[in-house]
C-alpha cells in the first residue's frame, strides 16, 4: 500500500543568506586592511605611530581573528544556510535562532575588534579571545548547531547529500576543538590563565590551532565546493565513491596533525613522529578531494574564458591542492628544520587562505549575488578584473615569503668551522637580508586588498540594481519514509564500522605497546586490513547500500563523525595531560614566577610579543650555538599560557634572562634602534608611564597554585605585595645607577624583572644546584 504525499510550497529564509554574505564582504575589507597594515609595520617601525593600540603584536591577531572568524565564519555561513536548505527541500528551522546567530556573531566580532587592539589577549593564536567573549562564541555556535540540525531533522530529502557530510564534521568537530582549548580559570572579567601549561598546553593549542584550519578554513568549504561548483558548472560531481572516501579519510586523518607544529622541540618523540606520519597521510585525501573538485568541471573549461565564477573556483580549488601538497612536505622534520619559524610558514598558511579561502568565497558571492537580488552581475570584466588582480597578489605574496622564509632559514641554520660557529651570528643579518621580499608582500597583499574592494563596488551594484527575493521550491513531504521502522542499530554494527573500530583499536596497540604487545597490535593491524579488503571485493555492493542507510539517519552519521574525529585528540592529549606534570618531570624544572615576574608576564602577553620571539631552543646546533642549551620539557611546566611560539621575527628569548643588564632591556624597550640598529621593533614607550596593575595580582597567584604552580599555601595580599614590592625596588635601584630613572610601579620594572627570570630552572637530579639568573654587566650585543 503505498504512503500518502503531501504538496507544500516552500519559501526559503534567504533573508538571513543576504545578511551574512554583506558581512562576510565587509569584514574581509577589514581584516586585509589590517593584514597590509601590518605587513607594512614589518618593514618599517614607524607605523606602528608609537601607540600601543596599533602595535604589530595587538594587532596581528585582530588580522587572524577577523580574517578567519569574520571574512571566512560568515561567508561559511552564507554558503551553508543557502545549501541546506537546497539540500534539505525546506525552510531553515528557526527564524528567530538564525537572527540570534547573525547579530550575535556579529557583536562578537566588534568585542574581538575592541579587546584585541586593547590588549586583551590570552596568548595562544587563533584562540586569543578573552573568556567572556569565549563563552558567547560557544553560545552562538550552539544556537547556529541548533538551527543546522533542526533543519536536518525537518528535511524533505530522505539522504544527507555530501556537501551536509562536511557541515556535520565543521560543526561538531569545532565545538569540540573550540571548547577543550578554551578551558580557563578567570582571575578577573578580562583575564584568565589556560588550565594547560607548558608541553600541554603546546600540544592542546596546535591541536586546535591546526585544526581550525582543517575544520573551520577547510572542511566547510569543502562542502561549499561539493555544492556551488557542481551548480556553476552544470555538472555533477565527478565521483561519488570519491567523495567518500575523501570525507572518512579527512576527517579522521586530520585531527592527528597537530604535532608537526612542534616539531624539534621539547615535545615527546613519539607525539612529533605520530605527527609527520598523519600529515604525510593527508596528502591522499585532500588531492582527492581537490581532483573531484577540479574534475567535476569536466566539459565546462571552455567557460574558464567567460565566466568569472568558474575561474575563481577552479584557481581556489587548485590553490587548496597547492596548500595540502606543502603542508605535509612542511611536516617532514628535516624539512620543518629549515622552514618553521621562518616566513615560508607564512606564504604557506595566505597560500591557502587566499587562494582557497579568498577565491572560493569571491566565486560564491559572484554566483551568489544575482539570484540572491533577482538580476544580473553588474560588470563581469570587473570580476574578471578581480579575478587577475586577485592571483597577481597571491603569486607575489606567496613567492616573496618562499624566497624570504629559505633565505631565513639557510642564514639562521648555517655554520662555519665544521659546525662550531654561526655564519651569521648577529639575528639583525637575515632581516636586513629578507627586506625586498618583506616590501614585496605589501604589494602582493595590497594587489589582492584592492581586488576585494572591487568586488565589494560590483557586488554593491548589482544588489542596488535588482530587488532581494527567496526562492521557493514545491515538495512532496517525505518525511513518514525518512522515520519508518528502518533499525538504526545497524548502521553502528555493520562491517565498514566493524572493521574501522578493530583496526584503529590494534594500531593504537601497535602505537603504545612494547614487546609482545607491540608484535600484536601489527599482526592484528594486518589481520584485520586484509579481513576488510577481502570483505569489501566479495560484497562491495553491500557496502554501498550499508553506506546509503546510514545516510538516511543524521543523528548516526553524526555520532560516527565524532567518534572518527576524537580517536586523534584522545591518543594524543589524554597521555600528555596525565602523564607530563611536574611530580613526574625528571632533570631541569622551572622555578616558578614571583608576583612582580607574574605581573611582567601578563604585560608580554598581552602586548603580542609571542608573534615575533620564540621560547624554545630547538634540538638543533645553530639553535644551541645562537641561542643556548635547547629547551627542556620541565622547563616551561608552570607557564599558562606557553610561549614556544611560531615565528621568530626577533631572537628566541629562552635563556634570555641574565644575559643582558636591567639598563639593556630599559632602553631597547624605550627605542629598540638605539641598542640595535636596523631594528624593526615598535618603540614601547607607554611601558615607562603606564602603572602596573596589581588589583588581581592575589586572584592570580591563587589560580595559578590551583593550576599546579607551588606558590606557598596563604600567601596574603600584603606578603605577596611586599615581595613584589621588595623585588621592584632592587630593579630600580639598580637602573639608577646606571643612570636609567623609573617608578616601582611602572610596568617596565615588571617587564624587566620577568625578561631577566627567563630561563631559571633548578635540577632535581642534583638539587643543591640551580640557575637563577642574575643580571650581569652591560654587553655589547647588536642582537634586537
């Protein structure tokens, strides 16, 4: 007997698709223009107009934070709230959610573009954002969850089309991601201390940090390639199988990749050679992915010449092949010896950002934009325009930081004398050497800016041309089939998810086990991969129609993401977290900060330091011959949040505590160029008239004791200020004598006190000895 139909007109909520891609268009503005901005502070100090607002390590992070948050977060929404409800035959859930979320992604963005020029900052990257602002960002990717699923769950569409495979790991995989890095103990409305420290810490942050670009910069568009370029070109996907295996591949593989941020560090062998495998791994599914995208315009490249859509996404496409092919080649140690902390990082990540991200956002609006406004582009040569300038900019940007980032790496890796002495001691050599590639981005970035700026005008032109309206579809409801008496049971207990839980049970073995356990884990590891090959060759098509069941069912499609995108993170972090503590640290272990080392501390933090200066000797000669003996894990144990950084536009400063006098650091901080000329060092001259704040200084030492740190039990507000108190006054005395004048209070004394404590650790093989370093006579050192 056959199911009664229902014909309902559907109108689609468009409204809300129109709101976030205008705010996608101007946000991005704003983030490039800070991006020229500061790319330009790179080469010359002077625009940093000696204010603390507009200071390269403030506002670098409101470049991120709005290119990847606002430009990227709202075109991503645009894109997903008109696909799905494509996808889906019906209506957004709610109406009222979905204003929830636009306004309130939108009053996030303005807090971050406060709070962050304003140095209010928790020091880790991508994850800057103080803790009140946190909260409201899980808030409002809850409601944008909440509107998403709810959608799912009304749908008129029996199976999850691939495109919605890739909103379900963006959505659950960045909660979880967002929310684990982001755990903090507030020590006042705007401040707090990451509940992780040192190699935790490290390894928690560039597990989100990595994976914000996979599932925030990359799946989401992923999915809005699997839907627009499809529509653009007049084509279906080139391969269905493809895409499968693409999307398993990806979102398990990637969660995993992490590590190879930090490689040569102090972080555990096994996490860093855990790390290269997983990222070397990725190459297979993200050319998948790319060679689906780019065939599936089979037929269609005679439209490259005419149509601006087409090129836009076909060069985004290739650039994203272009990103994850350097990617994993940048995780191979060897390699990542010359290339991190160096500028080829940074071509790298704008490689993808603005030619994945950028031109893939820019071919959405230019398809977007006419139907959203019932008419027609206002001037496609102007887009065609946008499109050459666009790739123009990417290819001087990109090439400039090839050339610079090699050119830093061979001159800070190389040796004479058999490896006994720097070539290049004086760190001001390379940045003298890379200034034309420096002054090359500005004009690649600007190219690109002005690109945008076009594309804004046109976008403009053809909204005012035209008038809004939704699309509207009729459909048969086919919701009493989608909720049948199918058993959802079997989409858990059937052999593809069988076999995943076996193999991945006996890798991890093989991963932790020693001896026999070891032996295992391989054999079992074997044994079960060619159980399952062989299962699949004898019954493929029970595979295929096992595959389309479970697509019928959201909820077990999304317990099966998250359970393929957590494995990663668990193997990882679980063992670090509980096993690298200091009780159980072996060798060096860092003394802990006192208040007034605490408070200077806070100020590096906050001024954005971390984004020029490492702290981490790497486990390399020139490291050890430029810097010091490399970093140890106990070293940094207490710092919440770490410091090992990413770039090194300045010295690592790991052991720089003693090597310099207090008057040293007072008049580089005062104008870096009259200690080492060439500098490109922001003068940070509101540190001598500015007080320290010392309100919560209390509320900090008990947060950090809670943390671990072992700061004696009952320390009172008057013995914590007496000591720092005690601690300032010496600072000062001794900076008099040298004919340096200040205040105890002013924050350049807790600077200095925190600059010469880096590096202090004591031994707990031999616990009569310790290195507190104390400040030694002046140098004569050019380094900035």
């Amino acid at each position: 007997m056959s199911k009664s139909t229902r014909t309902t007109t559907i109108e689609y909520d468009d409204k809300s698709v129109r709101w976030f891609l205008i705010a996608s268009v101007f946000w991005s503005l704003v983030g490039m223009g800070a991006g020229v901005l500061i790319a330009s502070q790179l080469n010359s100090w002077r625009v940093n107009f000696d204010l603390p607002w507009l200071t390269f390590g403030r506002l670098r992070p409101l470049h991120t934070n709005a290119a990847i948050f606002a430009f990227v977060g709202n075109m991503m929404f645009a894109g997903i709230y008109y696909s799905t409800q494509r996808l889906c035959r019906c209506r957004l859930a709610s109406p009222l959610l979905t204003k929830i979320h636009f306004f309130g992604w939108q009053f996030i963005i303005v807090c971050a573009a406060i709070t962050l020029p304003l140095g209010y900052s928790r020091g880790k990257e991508y994850a800057e954002l103080i803790w009140p602002i946190n909260i409201l960002v899980a808030v409002i990717w809850l409601v944008f969850a909440a509107n998403f699923f709810w959608t799912l769950a009304k749908r008129n569409e029996k199976s999850l089309y691939v495109a919605l495979w890739f909103y379900i790991a963006t959505i659950v995989t960045v909660t979880m991601l967002y929310v684990v890095n982001h755990l903090s103990l507030p020590t006042s409305l705007t401040h707090s201390y990451p509940i992780f420290g040192g190699v935790q810490d490290a390894l928690v942050q560039w597990w989100y940090g990595h994976n914000a670009v996979a599932f925030f910069l990359t799946t989401p568009i992923l999915g809005i390639m699997y839907y627009f370029v499809p529509k653009a070109a007049n084509r279906p996907v080139y391969s269905y199988r493809l895409s499968v295996i693409h999307f398993w591949s990806l979102v398990f593989i990637y969660i995993w990749a992490g590590p190879h941020h930090l490689l040569n560090t102090a972080l555990p062998g096994w996490l860093q050679t855990l790390g290269m495998l997983f990222s070397l791994m990725l190459w297979a599914p993200s050319w998948g992915g790319m060679l689906n995208g780019l065939l599936t315009l089979r037929g269609a490249w005679d439209k490259l010449r005419t149509d601006p859509v087409i090129k836009f996404f076909a060069a985004g496409v290739t650039f994203y092949g272009m990103a994850t092919f350097e990617g994993p080649l940048m995780s191979i140690k060897s390699v990542n010896a010359l290339s991190h902390y160096s500028d080829w990082t940074i071509g790298h990540v704008h490689g993808g950002t603005l030619g994945w991200n950028g031109f893939m956002a820019a071919g959405m609006f230019y398809w977007l934009t006419p139907r959203l406004w019932n008419t027609k582009l206002y001037s496609q040569s102007m887009a065609n325009m946008h499109f050459w300038l666009g790739m123009v900019g990417i290819l001087l940007y990109v090439a400039a930081m090839w050339v610079s980032g090699i050119t830093q790496g061979l001159m800070l890796n190389a040796t004479a004398e058999q490896g006994t002495i720097l070539a290049y001691p004086n760190f001001l050599d390379t940045l003298q050497a890379i200034r034309p590639m420096m002054w090359c981005r500005v004009v690649g970035g600007t190219f690109y800016l002005i690109g945008f700026i076009m594309m804004a005008f046109n976008l403009w032109k053809t909204a005012r041309s035209g008038s809004p309206v939704n699309g509207s579809i009729e459909v048969e409801s086919a919701m009493e089939e989608m909720v049948g008496d199918t058993n959802r049971f079997r989409s858990y207990a059937n052999a593809p998810v069988v076999y995943c839980f076996l193999i991945i049970a006996s890798a991890t073995l093989m991963i932790f086990g020693h001896g026999a356990s070891f032996l295992a884990g391989v054999f079992l590891t074997a044994t079960f991969t060619i159980a399952a090959f062989a299962h699949f060759e004898m019954s493929g098509a029970k595979w295929g129609q096992w595959y389309d069941e479970l697509l019928k069912h959201g909820l077990t499609f999304t317990v099966l993401t998250i359970i393929a995108a957590a494995i990663g993170g668990a193997v990882q972090i679980i063992p670090t977290v509980t096993m690298q503590r200091a009780d159980n640290i072996e060798g060096r272990l860092q003394i802990p900060y006192t208040p007034l080392e605490l408070t200077g501390r806070d100020i590096y933090v906050s001024e954005g330091c971390y984004n020029c200066h490492s702290q981490m000797i790497r486990t390399m000669t020139p490291d050890i011959l430029r810097y010091g003996d490399y970093s140890r894990l106990g070293e940094s144990i207490y710092d919440h949040p770490f410091q090992w950084g990413s770039k090194r536009t300045g010295p690592d400063l790991a052991r720089e505590g003693g090597k310099r006098s207090d008057e040293w650091h007072f008049y580089h901080l005062l104008n870096p160029r009259d200690i080492s000329p060439g500098s490109n060092m922001p003068n940070y001259t509101w540190l001598f008239t500015k007080d320290a704040k010392t309100g919560t200084l209390e509320s900090k030492i008990n947060a950090m004791r809670m943390l671990g740190v072992p700061y004696d039990i009952g320390l009172s507000e008057e013995e914590i200020m007496a000591e720092y108190n005690s601690q300032a006054a010496e600072i000062v005395q001794r900076l008099a004598e040298k004919g340096a004048y200040t205040e105890p209070q002013k924050q350049i004394v807790a600077v200095i006190a925190y600059l010469q404590k880096l590096g202090a650790f004591e031994d707990k093989d031999a616990p009569n000895e310790n290195t507190t370093p104390l400040p030694f006579e002046p140098v004569t050192s050019t380094q900035p």
